[in-house]
C-alpha cells in the first residue's frame, strides 16, 4: 500500500508545483520585469550547474540504503551514510571554491550591465553557499526515501512549495526585488533537510552517522555505480539549464525570459508525463529479477501504450491552444513564446515515447547504455543551440532541443530496448505507438469546432472545450486503444466502485 501512497503523492507534489508556477509567474513578471526574469531564470540556470557537484551519489546514498535496509544490515547502512557525509562535506566545499572562482567571470561573459551584475554577484552567492551546505543535508532526504517514506518527502516538498510561493510574494510586494526571490529560494532550501532531519531519526531504527565511520573502499563502490547518474544529471541539467545561458550570449535578456515561458510549459508537461513511467520501475525491476521477461516486454508495450494515451491528448490539445493560452497567461508581450512552446511540445512527446524503453533498459542492467545516450543527446542538443540561435534566433534553440530528441533518444535508445527485448520496431510502432494516433484527430476537429462555436476568452472556456476534446478523445481510445480483455477489466473496476457498500 506504501507504494500506491509513494506514487500518488508524487502526483500531487508535481501538479501542485504546476499550479503554483501557473500563478506565480505572471506576477513575479509584474513585478520585476521582463529583463530581471530574464536574469533570475539565468541565475536559477547557473545554480543548477553547481548541482553537478552531487555526482550522483544521491541516487546511490538512495539505492544503498533501501537495499540495506531490506537486508537489516545497520551497520553496512551507517557506514555508507558517514563515508557519504565525508564525500559531501568535501564536496560542499569545493562548490563554496567554485562560486568564488566562477561569479566574477560569469557575470562579465555574460555581459551583465553594472547594476545586474551585482544583483547577479549577490544572488549566486547566497544560493551557491546554500547547495554546499544542502549537499551533506540532502542525506536525510536519501534515508527516507530509501526507507520507503517518499510519501513524507513529497509532503513536506509541496508545503516547501506553497511557502516558497507566500516567501516569494511578500519578499516582492515588500520591494526586495531579484534578491527576495533569492531569499526565499535559499530559506525553502535549508528548510527542507531541518524538517526531515528528525522525521529521519524517528523512522530509522539504529541510525547512526559520524565521520570516524569513514570508509575509503566504500568511496570506490558507490562511484562504481554513482558516475552513470553522475552523466545523467549532467545531460539533464544541460537539457534544462544551458538554454538560457546560450541565449544571453548572444540575445538580450528580454529573450531570455521569453523563452523561458515555453520552456517551462513543455518541461512541466515532460515530468507530468514522466510520474506514470516512473511508477513502473519496480514493477520493472522485480520482474527482472524473478526471470519473468514478458512482464518486462509488456512494461514496454502495454506500458508505452498506456503512457502514450494520456502525453497525446494532453500534449496534442495543448499545441492546439498554445496560443491562446500563452496570450491569456502571459499578455501579448509574450506572443514570440508562442513558436517556441509548439516545437518544445513535439520534443517532449517524442522523449515521452522512449520514457519506457529509457526504464526498461535502466532497470535491466543497460543503465551505461542510457547514460551515454541522454549525454549524446544534451550534447547534441548544446551544440546545435549554439549553432542555430545564430541565425534563427530562439526558434533555433526549440529545433536544437527537438533534433536532438529525434537522432538520440527516439532512434536510439528505443530500438536497443526492442531488441533487448525481442521486439521489432514495427511491433513496437503497432502495438505502442498507433493504437493511441486514431482517436486523437476526433479530439482535434472537436476542439476546432468548439473554437468556432466560443473563441477561448480566457480560462474558464479553455478548460471546458479542452476537458470535452479530451473525453472525446478518451471515448474513442476506450474503443479503438484496448483490446476486450482490457475494456471488460476497466468496466469490472467501475461497477465495483459504484456498487454501493453492503
């Protein structure tokens, strides 16, 4: 029941963080402008890569500690815990050298103007120091989730959420400008491992760290599986975080913001996507080791399927109203997003199709393969970046994103997961992939014909002719996208609950 609890509160965390951004940003636009978003959305990027500095020994202290304490190995536990927290405490160090080395140079490549350039200076620094000091911290978040209280985590993360929001309004409406949106990220921050700290104590019997338990071998071990985390996080944050500093280097900070618009739509629309083949990775992993492979192959079909039919009419709906939704959101200052956002979105629903084959291969011994893969593609991605931005402007930098999601990920890591799994491609494409195309142009031609009945004034019109394009495309998938067994099983769910209670 834990894990139902685990995935259904990542949900929620994430859609809450959708709705807070949904509201918030318009007004920290308003209230900043649209050049010191610009810098802010640079600073967070910029930030973002000192989070490099982790190494991927989240994902191991993660993975070690669920293991050993299945095992009820407490003291194998410990150790990795003290060895870690001396590995982070050097680690928290080296990124307190990084910023000092670093800010100065930064801000005169990137061409800040005096006054941006202090703010700039100031706002790295008190951030900087944060995620050195949040590197060692970041072991409570590891010993809860490793202990199966993600549910706990997610809690707290979405009232951090919520607080960073209330902290980001007050800080703003009491005239602190950029830096209080500094402050309050930083104070979200090093709140976050204080409140876990004794929920972390409470829940783990025997826990005891220090540094005299300090274990040089044990170093080497979680490298040995840490550094292909290590080259994910990298090709992530390169992903997310490197656009907005290609951008300033060659466009103004106003198009930095801009951008900054579509981005963040597409990127929230990826991880809500995201949480339904997160979910299947257990499933993956314990099919993998119970020898059962036509779980594993059905965890790649049916489960692309299913994934596929909730990313199409979500992301195909939303391409239908980007504009309008941008407009209505933003203003019309933010029109040239407008582009940006439709070319994201076919990105994302390109990476959406290889969620599960990417998992698939992760969970069954190929991790390096899907590391290196998602490196190539970040790579890819910055190298035509900086090569299209030149000429096309900030459409270059959504193609750049999209290119590399097509040659990469999709050609790639997709037809290694078939073939590890003994499925063509066309079987993947027929089985995966088609069943959920059929119902989505119904759903579109809806949406046309609502638009031309009500044209979308404003939110409340969007959401109705949005939710009545989606049910038709729902009802139609219900037909076309199942077989029988699938139908008669979804209908035996409903009866039983709407069958009243005895």
């Amino acid at each position: 029941m834990r894990w139902v609890l685990n995935i259904a509160s990542n949900y929620l965390r994430v859609v809450v963080g959708i709705l807070v951004m949904f509201f918030l940003i318009p007004y920290m636009v308003s209230r900043l402008g649209m050049d010191l978003f610009g810098l802010w959305t640079l600073i967070f990027a910029v930030v973002g890569l000192f989070g490099l500095l982790d190494l991927g020994f989240a994902t191991a202290a993660m993975k070690y500690v669920a293991e050993l304490t299945a095992s009820g190995d407490r003291a194998g536990r410990n150790q990795i815990l003290s060895t870690l927290l001396v590995v982070y405490g050097v680690l928290g160090l080296i990124c307190i050298l990084a910023v000092a080395l670093l800010v100065a140079p930064v801000a005169l490549w990137l061409g800040l103007g005096p006054a941006q350039a202090e703010t700039f200076t100031h706002a790295l620094w008190l951030l900087g120091v944060v995620v050195a000091i949040n590197l060692p911290a970041s072991l409570v978040k590891a010993i809860l989730i490793g202990g199966g209280h993600m549910h706990l985590v997610n809690a707290l993360e979405l009232i951090l959420t919520l607080l960073n929001a209330a902290l980001i309004v007050i800080l703003l409406e009491s005239g602190m400008g950029l830096m209080g949106l500094a402050i309050a990220t930083a104070t979200t921050m090093l709140l976050g491992p204080l409140a876990l700290l004794p929920l972390a104590i409470r829940l783990t019997p025997g826990l005891a760290v220090s540094p005299r338990q300090f274990a040089p071998a044990k170093v080497r071990e979680l490298l040995g599986f840490s550094v292909y985390f290590f080259i994910a996080n990298i090709a992530v944050l390169i992903i997310l975080r490197m656009d907005p500093v290609v951008i300033k280097a060659f466009l103004p900070l106003t198009a930095v913001a801009i951008y900054a618009i579509g981005a963040k739509i597409a990127e929230y629309t990826y991880l809500l996507n995201k949480q339904f083949s997160n979910a299947l990775m257990p499933l993956i992993s314990q099919s993998k080791g119970a020898g059962d492979t036509a779980m594993v192959r059905r965890v790649l079909l049916d489960g692309t399927r299913f994934l596929l039919a909730i990313a199409v009419p979500f992301i195909g709906l939303l391409l239908f109203y980007s504009e309008p939704f941008i407009l209505i959101w933003m203003g019309d200052e933010f029109a040239e997003a407008v582009p940006i956002l439709r070319i994201l979105l076919v990105a994302m629903l390109l990476a959406c199709v290889q969620l599960n084959a990417a998992n698939v291969l992760g969970m069954t011994g190929k991790h390096r393969f899907v590391a290196f893969a998602m490196a190539g593609s970040a790579l890819l991605n910055l190298a035509l970046s900086i090569l299209l931005v030149q000429s096309f402007g900030l459409i270059g930098i959504a193609f750049g994103t999209l290119i590399a999601t097509l040659v990469i990920e999709l050609t790639l890591v997709v037809p290694r997961a078939c073939r590890d799994q003994g499925v063509s491609p066309l079987v993947f494409a027929r089985r995966a992939i088609w069943p959920t195309l059929p119902a989505l142009l119904p759903a579109l031609a809806t949406a046309w014909l609502l638009a031309q009945w009500q044209p979308v004034t404003g939110f409340h019109w969007l959401f109705i002719e949005g939710a009545l394009s989606a049910l038709v495309y729902f009802t139609l998938f219900y037909w076309s996208g199942l077989d029988a067994a699938e139908r008669a099983l979804i209908s035996d769910k409903v009866r039983a609950l709407l069958r009243p209670a005895p």
